[in-house]
C-alpha cells in the first residue's frame, strides 16, 4: 500500500491497539509521532521497536483532555515531521464502573479524553492537512459504540459519539480533500485475553480467537492508503463476526 513518505500522529501509541498502529505505519514507511500521556515506558518501548525495524518516529507527551497541550503536541509533530498526512485518533480511558456508581468527575474524564479529545485532536491537525489539500483522519471506537453492555454506560456512550463525529467530520472536510473513518475493534488482545487464546469459545469468537492489534493496524494502514482515497464517513466494524452471534 502506498504509504512510503507520509507522515502520522498516532495518539494513545504507548500501548495496545495504538503500539501496534504506530508500529505497522513506521514499518510501511511512515514518519511516526508516537504520543503518550502517562505511560512513557510504553512510548520509549514503541520507539525502540520502530527503529529496530528501521523507521522513523519521536515520541511526544500530552494530555488529550487538554486543549493546550493538545495544541503544543501538534505543533511539535508538524514541525518535526514536516506536516501530519495521518492522524490516529486511538487515546481513550475505560473505567468500567457500574452504572450506578459513575461521578460526575468519572463522566466528566471520560467525554473529555474519549470525544472532545478526539475532537480536539482534528481541530489542531486539521489546518495542517488544508495547507496540503490531504489528510487521513481515523477514529478508533468499538463495537460498544453500538451493541450495548452491561460493563461501562459512559464509556460505550463515548464511542458512540466518536462514529458520530467521524460522519459528520466526513461530510465537512471532502472538500479539503480530508477523510475520516471510524475503526469499530471488538475484543482485542492487550494483555488480558489469554483465556480466549487456550480455550476459544466460537460462541464468542467464531474465528476461534479475539483481534490482536496487528489485526486492526493493517486495516488503519489501508483506511490511510492512496487505495482508500474515496473512502470517507465509513464505520469499519473489525471484531471476526463477534458481534454477530
């Protein structure tokens, strides 16, 4: 896929979906921001993977929920790499608290990292790809965007806002020749599904296991390809029929 050249903020790339998404774009040739928050052991693990491999990337620190450090940490990207042609949006918080027992402090840090973070995130890269005319903006979500749970009220109402936001920011930015997808993963592994792996229940996972992150960075380095240029404003569920059953 052509890729070779372009440059990408992967937000949230310390760990998990977004270790693997950042590490998958620096492979296919990719300048990499990688960004954390607080997991800066993740961030340098990340780094020294890239460039293990070859590629190219820095890391940079900030708090999504933060507007300025929001601001700062692009003007950072852009200034070292050039631009920014992809922005990942992947940094997210999940609580799982009960529906009952949910603080308004707890609400609070979940909209704030989850939607207006990702909603942030664009505002700042957005003139970035208008100079261009180009962009590729992918939205991380879940299926919990969609099939309801009995786990985390707040945080599947987040992701619902994401897929929202990815439509509507879809249809206002064609014409900057900017597009944005949503990527829906089910169960991914990160560390806390190795039951799933001895002993695949098909009536959870019919291709008998859950998703790694590998699975979803190939299709983020697709969704950010020349190849998906006249994708936009799709949700692109990823969760091996899972939520079919």
């Amino acid at each position: 896929m052509s890729l070779a050249g372009r440059t990408a903020l992967v937000t949230g790339a310390g760990t998990g979906i977004g270790k693997g998404i950042a590490f998958e774009l620096a492979k296919r040739g990719v300048k990499v921001a990688i960004h954390y928050n607080a997991s800066e052991a993740g961030a340098l693990d990340t780094l020294r993977s890239i460039q293990q491999i070859g590629g190219e990337a820095f890391i940079v620190q900030a708090d999504v929920a933060d507007q300025q450090q929001i601001a700062r940490m692009v003007e950072i990207s852009a200034s070292k790499l050039g631009g920014i042609d992809i922005l990942v949006n992947n940094a997210a918080l999940q609580l799982d608290v009960n529906w009952f027992e949910y603080t308004e402090e707890q609400y609070d840090r979940i909209m704030n990292v989850n939607a207006k973070g990702y909603w942030q995130c664009m505002l700042s890269v957005i003139p970035y790809m208008k100079q261009k005319q180009f962009g590729r903006i992918i939205l991380i979500s879940s299926i919990h965007g969609k099939r309801p749970t009995d786990f985390d009220v707040v945080y599947a109402m987040s992701k619902g806002a994401i897929k929202m936001l990815g439509r509507e920011s879809a249809v206002e930015l064609a014409q900057y020749g900017i597009t944005v997808n949503t990527v829906a993963p089910g169960a991914i592994d990160v560390g806390k599904f190795k039951s799933a792996h001895a002993s695949p229940d098909r009536k959870k996972f019919p291709l008998g296991r859950v998703g790694m992150p590998a699975d979803v960075a190939s299709l983020v380095c697709y969704v950010a390809s020349d190849e998906a240029a006249f994708l936009t404003g799709s949700t692109i569920r990823l969760d091996g029929a899972g939520s079919l059953m």
